[in-house]
C-alpha cells in the first residue's frame, strides 16, 4: 500500500445563481495514494470540474463547500485561511484546464508565467526563475525555448499552449497534478502527444495525478484507479484493472458500452439512452434509476451511498449482481476481463 495522499471525505459543493441553487457534488469520498493517476468520468455536469476547483479552493463566483473535508498530506485543506490556501495552490497542487487560453494571462509572456510560481514560492530570483521557465519549457518538449520563452500565449498553437499550462502547473514540483479534460480541445494527433508527455512526467516525477475525461481509453492507459461520477455523486470506485472489465455499476456499464470496440470496423455505438437528471432539484431514490435496464422498485427511495465489496471496490448499485452477469455476457466487456 502506498502512503495516502489526498482523502477526500463527503465533500459536498454547491454553486449559488441569482435564481437558484445547483448541487454540484454530494457526499464524494475517495482517496489517492502517492504517485498514483485517479481517473475521474461521467457524463457533461456531473461535477467532475467542481470536485477538482473544490479540492484546489478554486469555486467560480457563488460556489461554496457546504460539508466534508479534504486532506492533503495531513492537513484539511478547507481549514486553512486565503493565504495557506494559495502557498498549497502554488506549491504543492498545480491544476491544468481544459481550455489553456483561458487559463493563461493573454498580456503577459509565457516564459514569465511560468517562472511566477518559483519566483513567488520557491525563492528563485528573477534570473534563477527565468532559467527554470526555460529548462520546463524544455522538459515539456517546447522546441526553441529561449526564443519562445518571449511568446504570448496567442502566438502559440493550441498544443503549443497546453504544454505551457502543463510547465506552469510543474514549476514548483507539486505532489498532485489536477488534470481537467487537458486534451480535449486538441485534434487527436496532439492529444496523444499530450497523454505521453503527462504520462512520462508522471513516471519521472512521481507525481500523483486526479485526470478528469470523457474517454475510458485514456483512462486505461493513464490510470490506476477510477471513480464514475453520476449527477454530483460517485457510483463506482476501483482499480481500473478490476472496474473496466467488471464494472459493479450498471451506469459504468453504459459508458463501456458506449466505448467503439477498435478490434472491430464496424463498432456499434451503444449511448445510454436519456440524460442526467437537473442538479437544481435532484430525484429521490438512485438517480441512474431512470436510465438503467436493471432498476427495480427498491431503487426508488432511500440513500445511495457506497457500497465496498471484499475487493475493496466500491459501487452505491443495490442489484450490482446483475450488472455484473450483464458485463460478463457482454462479447466485447466479457473480452476486455480476459486480457
Ligand atoms: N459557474 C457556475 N454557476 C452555476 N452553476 C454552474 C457553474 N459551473 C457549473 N455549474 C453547474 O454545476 C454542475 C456541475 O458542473 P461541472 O462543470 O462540475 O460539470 P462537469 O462534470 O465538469 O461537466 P463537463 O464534462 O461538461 O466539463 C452542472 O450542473 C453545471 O451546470
Ligand atoms: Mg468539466
């Protein structure tokens, strides 16, 4: 067993509009080990990126912590004041976006945003800083870095920016790197650049990743571990190897389904029919219910937390058993648990 990390503890969040109220997450637990990748799915506004900004302390305007913790090497990170929590954020978590334009100041040369962080944290001067911008430039494959050191951020191609975000987010050696869909804006060829780039520094560094994405696919290849996330709750948690060959949850279960078989041409996609349910006024029961193919009367009422298996797994599906035959009948699912 690695050390713990992060032990995310019932954290809840909501997010406050002038006309109502959205609960974005809801009671999520979970823990990361050192030097361990988690990924995070589930469908678009499922809270994926408010569990990351809550983690990191940064909620977009009305957006509060309304219960939990999260421990960070020790310390619950929502009892500290404004200024430990942006020495944490600085330091010791770095966070990439989805969309690096938005993250980066337009006005402000790349080279010098990304020496910010050690001249402000770390004590480099300003020289000593500019040096560390140019040798993470390198580190995160930035061809010609001294010269573009200079560049602003409209000056660079799309992949060009997220390994800037990606050098910002190392500069001063984090523990735990958020990740926030950081290639998908980027065409596929850049993306898998991207993927091996993260992946190389994640093994050189031994730092320890929370990646959120649409695609299992990467989540195979990046993570150990993952959690399913569905309207603001976790439903499933477990090491990647044992949940994508056998999930416990039937809403896992559809998104495997809705993954093309790339040993076949012609995959069929099979998308889980409905949608997620509003986060404003969510349902009683389980809140996959509507959608799923195995819901039974005893799903329409009550508290579904999660539930640990033997294997230390965890799923909130009370009928789990017959996801679980479901999967292993599954021709492509069913193959996947024989590799
Ligand atoms: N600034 C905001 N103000 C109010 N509600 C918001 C705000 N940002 C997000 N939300 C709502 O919070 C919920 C969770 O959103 P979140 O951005 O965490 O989803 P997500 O899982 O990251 O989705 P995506 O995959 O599309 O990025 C959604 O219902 C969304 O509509
Ligand atoms: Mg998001």
């Amino acid at each position: 067993m690695t050390d713990l990390l992060l032990s995310v503890k019932n954290l809840r969040v909501e997010l406050a509009t002038h006309r109502e109220v959205v609960h974005a997450v809801e009671d999520v637990s979970f823990d990361l080990g050192a030097g361990q990748t988690l990924g995070i799915v589930g469908e678009s506004g499922c809270g994926k990126s408010m569990l990351l900004r809550a983690i990191l302390g940064l909620l977009p305007r009305g957006g509060r912590v309304t219960g939990g913790q999260v421990i960070f090497q020790g310390t619950d990170l929502l009892s500290l004041n404004n200024q430990q929590r942006r020495d944490v954020r600085g330091r010791s978590i770095g966070m990439i976006f989805q969309e690096p334009m938005t993250a980066l100041n337009p006005v402000m040369h790349v080279g010098d945003q990304i020496a910010e962080g050690p001249i402000a944290h770390l004590g480099y001067t300003k020289k000593a800083g500019r040096q560390r911008a140019v040798e993470l430039m390198q580190q995160v494959g930035i061809p010609d870095a001294r010269r573009r050191f200079r560049a602003y951020p409209s000056e660079l191609s799309g992949g060009m920016r997220q390994r800037v975000m990606i050098a910002i987010a190392l500069a001063c050696e984090p523990q735990l790197l958020l990740c926030d869909e950081p290639t998908t804006a980027l065409d596929v060829t850049i993306q898998d650049q991207i993927l091996k780039l993260l992946l190389h520094l994640q093994e050189s560094t031994g730092v320890s990743m929370i990646f959120v994405t649409h695609d299992l696919a990467v989540v195979s290849q990046m993570c150990q571990s993952l959690a399913v996330m569905y309207a603001a709750e976790l439903v499933e948690f477990g090491l990647v190897a044992s949940v994508l060959p056998d999930p416990t949850h039937p809403y896992t279960l559809g998104l495997l389904r809705a993954v093309p078989d790339f040993d076949k041409v012609k995959a069929m996609l099979d998308p889980i029919p409905g949608i997620p349910p509003s986060l404003v006024d969510p349902p009683e029961g389980c809140r996959f219910r509507p959608r799923c193919e195995f819901a039974q009367e005893d799903c329409a009422t009550g508290d579904f937390p999660l539930q640990f298996t033997e294997e230390g797994r965890a799923s909130s599906c009370i009928h789990q058993v017959l996801c679980r035959n479901a999967a292993h009948a599954d021709p492509v699912i069913g193959s996947r648990a024989a590799h």
